[in-house]
C-alpha cells in the first residue's frame, strides 16, 4: 500500500518535481506482489506524471510498460469569487511490471514496448537542468524537451550565456530522449 494514498498502489501527482514521484513509483513496486501501480493527475500536473513515468522507465526499471491510459475531465467547484463550475483535465497511467525475459542463448529477445509512445515535455527531465536551468530555457523561447532538441546548441548558448559545451549536451540528451 502507498503511503500517499489510501489506495493500494495508487499515486496522486500534484505540483512537486518529477523525481518525487519517480521515487514513489520505484518504492511501490519494491513489494514482490506488485504487479501494478496507478499514477492520477489532473489539470497542469498531468505533464509532470507523464515525465515521472518517462524517466522510470527510461531510467531506473526499463521492465515496466504502461498497462493503460485513462483520460477525462472533472468538474471542479468554482474557486473563491469564482461563479461557475469548471472542467479540469485527468488522467491515469498504469505502470505493469514485466517479468524478466531469460535469452535463450543465440536467439533474441523483442523488447516490449509502450503502445503509445510518450516523450517527456518537461525541460527538468533532461539530466542536469534544474527549475532555475528550465526558466532561463523558458525565457528563449524552449519551453519542451522537444524544443530543447531542435535549437542550434551555439545560437542557444549565447542567447543563454552558457557554455556551447554544456548546451550541447543538453541538445543531444534532448535529442536522445526523443529517439527512445
């Protein structure tokens, strides 16, 4: 059971960073039942979900696979001063671990893969850009790893007055990101 929520194996994204919830992820499924674990988000945390996902999987336990995505919308009570309901977005991703596959010894092994293809969005999940990192990027005009992944590194880092080798790196963690 999470300690996050009442339910068992379910965690509630909301506005921490992604490796918060990364940690969250890895803890659930460090029991030997843990066939499953839940992520809900609503409104803007549902990109930092996606991300959490993203980065355990890429990370930390490539043998997870997302089981099903489940999206909606909620009517949420009008906020104070407010006179209207309003509809916020949700979604619920089902992280499944798969068993390890034993190679038979001159045959391959399929890697399983997601039926969707997600790529993170947040600038944090590239190693090495922190919240003050993602706000620089933010104020040139990158505001996705997908962005981050086209810039010409040079142009960037005078825009930035970074390094063009850390810059570099970051475009092509960008770039890798996108291709997994």
């Amino acid at each position: 059971m999470n300690s996050l929520s009442s339910e068992p194996n379910v965690i509630y994204v909301g506005r921490k960073p992604p490796m918060n919830y990364v940690l969250g992820i890895i803890t659930s499924f460090s029991g030997s039942n843990t066939k499953e674990v839940t992520l809900k988000a609503r409104g803007q945390a549902i990109t930092t979900a996606i991300d959490a996902v993203e980065i355990t999987r890429r990370r930390f336990m490539k043998e997870l696979n997302i089981g099903k995505i489940t999206i909606g919308t909620e009517e949420m009570p009008p906020r104070e001063g407010e006179g209207r309901t309003r509809m916020v977005s949700t979604i619920e991703i089902t992280l499944t671990r798969v068993p390890p596959v034993k190679k038979e010894v001159g045959k391959e092994s399929e890697k399983t893969e997601s039926a969707i293809p997600i790529h993170p969005t947040e600038l944090t999940s590239i190693e090495e850009i922190g919240v003050n990192g993602a706000e620089k990027l933010k104020s040139c005009g990158v505001r996705s790893v997908q962005d981050l992944a086209s810039f010409d590194p040079k142009e960037l880092s005078e825009k930035l007055q970074v390094s063009e080798k850390v810059v570099s790196k970051w475009v092509n963690e960008a770039k890798n990101a996108l291709k997994e």
